[in-house]
C-alpha cells in the first residue's frame, strides 16, 4: 500500500536540523523494496567504485577533516554512537568516545581537537531531553551537559577554541579549554529575536568585527546583521545551519522554502545577494575554509564552488557531508549511511564513467515516472520530475563552469 506522506510533512522533516545525518530522498519518495528504488541506489553506490572512491565505514551519520590525514566521524551502531579518527595514510581508525542519544548536531572545530554534539532522547516519563557533548578528541574525554533546546544551539567561534551560545543576559563566547565566558553580544542587541522562544544563534565573521543572528524553527526565521557601522535585518534566511562565512564581507546561506531551496551569498559590502544553486530538496551547504571550497547538494548532487564563486563543478556524485581536505584535493561525502574519501582529480579523470552513470541514472528516473507503484508520497511525481531535470541538464554540459 502507498503511505500516504504530504508535502508538508516531508518539508518539516527536511528543515528539522538534522543536519548530521544524511536523508536518503529515494527512499522517501519511493518504496524501499521496490525493484527501481534497488535500481537507483544501485548505480550510485557503484559509481563510488568507479571513480576510485575509497570506502571507510558503514552507518555513518557525520564526518569531517581533522587535518590533512585524519578524518573524525560518528558511527551508529546498536543504539550507541561511536566516535572515530580515521587516519588516511595507514587506513587505520581508533576509537575515540562512545555515548548514546539521537545525534542532532555535530561540529568539529577548525583545529580538529574538540567534537561538539548535541543529542536527543526520551526519559523515563516519555519527555524528550536534550544534551550538549563534547568530545575531547586528544585525550577521548567526554562532557555532558542537559540543554534547555532540543537541536541546534550553538556555533563556533572563528579561533577554533569556544564555542558560542545564548544565555539569559545576551550570547557568550566560552573557551572550551579554561572554561572562561566573555560577553560576545549584549541582550539589548537581539531585540524580537529572542521573543519567539527559540534559541539565538550567533555567527561570527572571521575577523570578529560582523555578526549575523539567526532565530527561528521550521524554515521560518528571523534575521539580524551586526556591523560596526550598524545593523540591519536579511530577509530570506530559512535555516540556522546552512551558513557559513566566505570571508569577513559574504556568507553563504540557504533561502527559499518548501522543497524548493536555494544556495545564496550575501555581500555586506555591496548589500547585495548572489542565487549560486536554487530548487534543491536539501541544500547541505558546508564550506572548507583553508581550500576555500563551498560544497552543496543540487537534489543530492555533490557540487563544488570555489570561495570567489567563479568555478563550480557539478561532480555527478550524489552524497552528504562533503568536507574538503586542506589541500582541496579530497573530500568526504556520506551515501546511505557509507562514508567514503573521493578525489576531485578523480572525478576529472572518470568523466566518461560519471556521464554514463549519468545517462543510466536519467533512464531510472525516467522508469520511475512510469511505475507509480513503486510512489512512496504524493509528492513522488514531482520528486522524480526534479531528478530528471537535473541528470538531463548535467549530461547537457560541455565541461565544467
């Protein structure tokens, strides 16, 4: 029987920043054990093989670049997550912390030492309970601390050592090492922001000089930009986890809403914003700062874009999570819960196998239009209409942008 799941629904699960965990569309929109849905996933998981990707593990909900060689993820495994460091040069992974909950959040800091986490799970009266954990990846200690909100926060703070979340007198940087707060944005300064209930999270140029404030839930948010020479509020902004600062002028974020998302940067100095991707289900927007690389996802499509938004690569990989190394030559992506280290020169070399894919993945689709019951969702035709469209329009392409 076709579950019945509306296009609201599917757009409630999609904002719920769950942005540690890779959503596998297909098996939304079609039915799991259907033949063309084991199709499909077939011929990605194969391209991987086909561009030389390299395989690191299995039920992986997070990944990200300690170093050059190192490589920190979260496995799930019987109800507990495991905390690894993959080293890249042996092939080698250690065991860094174990803890249980549903993960939420996670984010690695710029120097690689400290994983931050949230986590979700149920008391013994049935209440929904949130913690804050964090990971000392040098010495594999753990913390724990309750949080009053059930996802997202807290952001980094740009020198890689504190982190930064709200508090009743206005929003506070702390030193992960000393413990040390230090007032980062006075509570005059969020005004409505922190009306609605929802928590106020602060994101920091590099340079310490500009903030951007984000509250909100659902794909409904307000924001606030803080300068030395003023402030002002951006319409638009429909997450508080896809932005990440470019330099101490642009950051890139996710517009739009119901499905149909778009990529942004705004420039502070020129008040202006830039479309760069748009009528994406899931963004993902992630950013490399030492490489200088956006990653996003055109409906599940890895596409990379360089900080001075004058190159995009369209890769023809589908997957999430993807990071790049510091050398800009690798980067992560997760696939069905499979994380695996794939090259960009690979990609370039394995064109012809990509593009083949490509034409095999279009004819799928194309099959799927047909096999209505094999439909997950109501929301399936439109679903497949956006996968044909994309794999119809990449094979269009002479080369890259």
């Amino acid at each position: 029987m076709i579950k019945k799941i509306s296009a609201i629904l599917l757009v409630f699960m999609i904002n719920v920043p769950l942005q540690s965990r890779d959503i596998d569309l297909d098996g939304m929109y079609l039915e799991k054990n259907s033949t063309i849905y084991r199709q499909i996933t077939s011929a990605k998981e194969k391209l991987y093989s086909g561009i030389s990707s390299l395989f690191i593990d299995s039920n992986v909900i997070y990944a990200e670049w300690a170093n050059g060689d190192e490589i920190i993820y979260i496995k799930e495994f019987a109800g507990i997550n495991i905390v690894y460091k993959y080293t890249k040069s042996s092939r080698g992974r250690n065991e860094i912390a174990r803890f249980t909950g549903s993960v939420t959040a996670a984010v690695l800091n710029r120097s690689g030492n400290y994983l931050y986490t949230k986590t979700l799970f149920y008391n013994d009266d049935a209440e929904a309970v949130s913690e804050f954990i964090t990971v000392d990846i040098n010495s594999k200690e753990i913390s724990k601390k309750k949080s009053g909100f059930l996802f997202l926060d807290f952001t980094l703070h740009p020198s890689g050592r504190a982190i930064v979340r709200e508090s009743g007198k206005g929003i506070f940087k702390t030193d992960t090492d000393t413990g040390d707060s230090r007032l980062a944005v006075s509570s005059d300064m969020l005004g409505s922001l922190s009306a609605g209930g929802d928590p106020v999270l602060a994101f920091i140029s590099p340079d310490e000089k500009k903030t951007v404030l984000i509250s909100g839930n659902g794909g409904s948010y307000k924001t606030k930009v803080l300068t030395p020479s003023g402030q002002f509020e951006l319409n638009g902004v429909s997450s508080n986890s896809d932005l990440r600062w470019l330099d101490n002028n642009r950051f890139v974020y996710r517009s739009g809403g119901g499905g149909d998302y778009s990529v942004r940067v705004y420039d502070i100095s020129s008040g202006k914003s830039k479309e760069l991707l748009s009528g994406t289900l899931n963004p993902d927007i992630n950013f490399s700062e030492i490489p200088g690389l956006i990653t996003c996802l055109d409906n599940q499509m890895i596409t990379v874009i360089s900080r001075d938004l004058k190159k995009r690569i369209d890769t023809g990989v589908e997957g999430e999570e993807s990071y790049f190394s510091p050398d800009g030559r690798k980067f992560t992506s997760i696939y069905l819960g499979k994380l695996y280290v794939n090259s960009l020169n690979m990609v370039e070399k394995y064109r012809i196998v990509i593009r083949r894919n490509a034409e095999d993945l279009l004819k799928l689709y194309r099959k799927a239009a047909l096999t209505k019951d094999s439909w997950q969702s109501d929301y399936t035709p439109e679903y497949i209409n956006k996968k044909i469209k994309l794999y119809d329009r990449f094979l269009k392409m002479k080369e890259n942008r």
